[in-house]
C-alpha cells in the first residue's frame, strides 16, 4: 500500500530561478481578448496582435486560459484534444507563430493544464463509456450507482448514469466533464506526456486547474487533496525535463498543504494560488456580506509573513475568470469612480502589486474594468451561472435571482475587452457580433477613455508595473507590516538600504498612518490623489502614495 509523499530529502533543492521574482504574468481569456477575424470570438491571432499592449503595460509573462479543442460547455475547460487548438481561436501553426512572437518580445507563454478532467467528447470517454471492458473505462471513475452524495461544482449530483454500461461516473464539475481517474498509471502517463508535448514546444510553464481534484478521498468523503495528491504532482512535475518550469496550482489548500506542495524541497509545484482574500466579503457565491478593507489587510499580512517565512512563492492576483471583479465587490466600484478612473483600482494596484509575491492580473483589469449588470439570463453563457438560474427559477422571485446571478457570475470577468470607446463597433472586440454581451458599463469603462483620462487606471497600473520593475526592494525585500490604524494598511518593503513604503486608506478617511521616521529621505514615487502636501498625514477613501528611499536610480 502506497502512503502520502513525506519529506522528500535529498531531492532537486531549488535554483535561484525557482523564485520567478520578476515575472509580471497577465492572463488572458482567449475568448474575450481580441477578435481578429470578425466571428465574434477572441482568437490566438488577436492575442497576437495585442502585444504592443502587453509590452507597453509591463508585463512579462501571459497564462492563456485553455485554448485546446473543445466542445465548449464549460468554455474550453472541458478539453476533447490536448494537443490541438480550438478551431474559433486558430490552428497549432496560429498557436506556434504566437508563441514565437511573445518569446521575441521577451513575454514567457503559460497554458492551462486541465487534468482532472476532459470533456465528454474526448476520445478516451467516447471510448470508456462504450463498455465496461474497453481499455479506456478504466482512465475514468465508475460506480454501480452513486459511492456518495457528492454534490457537482457546477449543481446536482456529481455522479451520471451511463446506458450504456450501467454505470455512473464521477464529474466534480459539469457533467460533461467526466473525472479521470489518476490511481490509473496509465491516465498519469497520459497527463505527463501532455505536459511534455507543450514543453516540448516550449512553453514557459502552466497554471494547473483544479490540481487538488485529482487526488479524491473517498475514505473520508472529500472531493479533493486525498493522500496520494503529492505523489501525482510529483510525477507530473518532478521530473528533469519539465522540474525547470514555472508552475501554479488552483488549489484550495490550506497552510499545511501548500508547505506540502510548494516547499522547494518537495520538488512539486513551484507556487499555488491561495484564495482567503478572494473569498472575503460574501457569504456564498451569489451573496455580499459585510466586510472591512482590515480583513483583507490581516489576510494578506498573514500570508506575506507565513511564506517569506518559509521561502515559498506568493501568488499576487485580485481578478480571474472565475471571480466577479474585485473593485466591484471589495471596492466600492461605483462611489468611488472619479470620471473615467477608479480610485479603489488604483489603490489596490499599489497595494497588491508592491507586496512580496508573483504579480498575476487579469485581462480588462489594468482599466478598471467593473461587473455588468444584465437583467436577462440570456446575457449570461457560464455553465455555472445558468444552472443555477435554472435550479433556482420559480423557487427564488426572479429579481433576487437575476440579482445573485450579477453578482456572482463568472461571466462578469468573462465579458469582452472594451478597447476603444466606440459603441457601434464594439468597443474595438470585434467587427462582428461578440459571443457574449459586452460589459454593461462599457461605454464608462474601456482602455481608450480610461488613457484619455488624467486619473488614467492603466497609466498607474503600467507606473506600479514600472517601480516593480526597478526595485529590488519591491522584488526581493523583506515586507513588514507597519499598520498603526484601523482602516488603512502601511507595509514597508525592505533590501539594503532602498526602502518603498506604501500607505493605502480604505473605505473612509483615516488620519495618522504613516510611520512616524518619514522624512525627507523618503520621496513619493507614486499617488493616485494628486495633492500638494505629499507628508501630509490624512487620506480620502482608497488614496495610496508610495514612498522611496535610497534607490540606486
Ligand atoms: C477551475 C477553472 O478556473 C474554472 O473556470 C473551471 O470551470 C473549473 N476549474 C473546471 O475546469
Ligand atoms: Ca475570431
């Protein structure tokens, strides 16, 4: 019997490089990035044409959410061929001259690795559901009827019968997304030659989808991190070829597990993302719950402590595809937009991005980019968003559940990018009709307006980008939290003698934050609140300066 990975020692102890400090990586959800050839859906060759934008914003590094065949039910996350591309966003060869072309420009390529499940339709399934003794049933989770009452992800049971072998299977997300079965050495085979077939093309790493899935514990009736999770990761990571490459994990993973799978001596993954400052502020998916601007502060010095403590990586990030935007649930989005800027978007800029971590943004939030609001389900694509519409309709009165929905769907980072500010052709997404509604507040909200604009969201995330870029203190220093107040976070970032110290208020003015051996020596590099007493200690709702002392430039 085969038990959980210990302590591995004397195994691969870690490079320099392993610390990724000056990656900026931007994510881009190929479906709503840039149209380039007028169907109405974001394809590679946009993404390509879109470089100039990355290259002038800052960033280094693109994690393209999945761009593989696929049927499309959970957009791409539901994967019938691993290595092919999806036929609206181009072919291997479009894939191929874009890689090629971020690389030339200096831009590391990450993809997206989804291996605790394929879609319905890959040819493993087709072939697994067909009969109980195909060689291909066992690279999936079967059961004579339900093991448990696992509940989907997406609603409704997690278990679906199968005619044809009278059977059910196991799909921890939509039910065209049938669970493999990673006991199978040959399923992990698979999954491995995966990765090496897009190494092999060079790829710079890949963000792994729902990693802790694959690993379930039946014995104890948890959906995700079973004993043997550590022994996959390392099987899939571990090994010389790909042990180089950056890699980050969607793991729900509390303080323990992420020593397990990030520590430099477990020869794992190279970093998680962790989500308790993501789940503040709502009670479930689809409710808002009373939060202060001091939770998120606690668990972000929380987190920034326990890591650099330990040396394990940090994952920087507000916004995905599966998160409404942060500024509209734990900013304030609308009191506090000055015409064409976000005052909330700046100050979390500075105050996220200077922090001790990996800076990950998400496409549309360098412009403040805030949720929708749609009050006809048929607005709305994300699987999870209509069956819940659906589970719910006439059990809930529809304004609350069209209320929820805006809320909480995922489509509200899943809208296309709203580039220029010309209404009749789309915001500059597409000559085409978009596949799913531009965001409501487009015609407030988009890159051209937003850089006309003084108070420009962009031209303060590219000058956040820029003082990362150029210290080393920012990169490599120690962090300290230096809060006095209640409603404010003042943190210091620390390397010889350069010293950046960032102040941010919260939701209301607050007076007497900054430490008190501010002097002189210190300059501000950066203010989303132009002002002409830049010591001065009292600060508006979401104001942030940035101050710098002894930078070598
Ligand atoms: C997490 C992904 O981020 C999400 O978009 C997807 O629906 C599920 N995993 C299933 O792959
Ligand atoms: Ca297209």
């Amino acid at each position: 019997m085969r038990t959980a990975r210990a302590g591995i020692k004397g195994e691969y102890m870690g490079t320099e490089n392993d610390r990724f400090n000056d990656w900026v990586v931007y994510q881009i959800y190929p479906r709503s990035f840039c149209d380039s050839n007028g169907d109405g859906i974001g394809d590679l060759n946009g993404i390509r044409q879109k470089i100039p934008h990355l290259l002038d914003l800052g960033v280094n590094a693109v994690w393209i959410s999945p761009c593989y065949k696929s049927p499309n039910y959970d957009n791409g996350y539901d994967i019938a061929d691993y290595r092919d591309i999806m036929d609206e966003f181009g072919t291997l060869d479009d894939w191929k001259r874009l890689a090629a072309e971020l690389h030339a420009n200096g831009i590391r390529l990450v993809m997206d690795l989804v291996v605790n499940h394929t879609s319905s339709e890959h040819r493993w399934f087709r072939e697994a559901r067909q009969s109980r003794d195909n060689p291909y049933h066992d690279y999936y989770i079967w059961a004579d009827k339900p093991r448990n009452d696992w509940h989907s992800l997406f609603g409704g049971s997690a278990w679906e019968y199968n005619p044809a072998t009278n059977e059910y299977y196991l799909h921890s997300f939509a039910v065209q997304q049938p669970d493999l079965n990673w006991e199978n050495p040959a399923v992990r085979r698979e999954c491995c030659d995966i990765v090496d077939f897009w190494t092999d093309l060079g790829v710079d790493g890949f963000r792994c989808d729902a990693l802790d899935f694959i690993a379930k514990d039946f014995d104890r009736g948890r959906m995700l991190n079973g004993p043997y999770l550590h022994e996959y990761i390392h099987e899939l990571f571990g090994r010389e070829k790909v042990r180089h490459l950056f890699t980050v994990g969607e793991c729900q993973s509390d303080e323990q597990t992420i020593c397990d799978i990030c520590g430099k001596t477990r020869d794992e993954l190279k970093s998680v993302f962790q989500f308790e400052h993501i789940h503040l502020g709502r009670s479930d998916k689809y409710t808002p719950a009373p939060y202060t601007g001091d939770e998120i502060r606690n668990v972000l010095v929380k987190w920034q402590d326990f890591t650099a403590a330990r040396d394990l990586n940090y994952i920087l990030f507000t916004d995905n595809h599966d998160q409404p935007y942060y500024i509209s649930r734990l900013g304030n989005d609308r009191a506090r937009r000055c015409p064409g800027a976000s005052r909330s978007a700046t100050a979390y800029a500075a105050m996220f991005y200077l922090l001790r971590g990996i800076p990950f943004l998400y496409e549309g939030q360098e412009f403040g980019s805030a949720n929708s609001r749609y009050d006809d389900i048929a607005a709305f694509n994300d699987v999870e968003s209509v069956n819940y519409y659906h589970a719910n309709e006439g059990k809930k009165p529809h304004d609350l559940l069209i209320r929820e929905i805006n809320y909480g769907s995922r489509d509200n980072t899943r809208r296309p990018m709203a580039w220029t500010d010309d209404p009749a052709h789309h915001f500059g997404f597409t000559t085409g009709e978009p596949w799913l509604p531009m965001p409501s507040r487009a015609a407030e909200i988009n890159l051209a307006r937003d850089l006309a604009s003084e108070k420009s969201v962009y031209r303060f995330y590219r000058e956040v980008l820029r003082l990362r870029a150029s210290s080393d203190a920012v990169k490599d220093g120690v962090f300290r939290d230096l809060t006095r107040t209640p409603g404010s976070f003042v943190y210091s970032r620390t390397l010889g003698d350069e010293e950046i110290i960032v102040a941010v208020a919260f939701e209301r003015p607050v007076s007497g934050i900054l430490p008190a051996d501010l002097t002189a020596a210190y300059r501000p590099v950066l203010m989303n609140l132009p002002t002409e007493t830049p010591f001065s200690d009292a600060f508006s709702p979401f104001e942030v300066r940035v101050y710098r002392k002894n930078a070598a430039q």
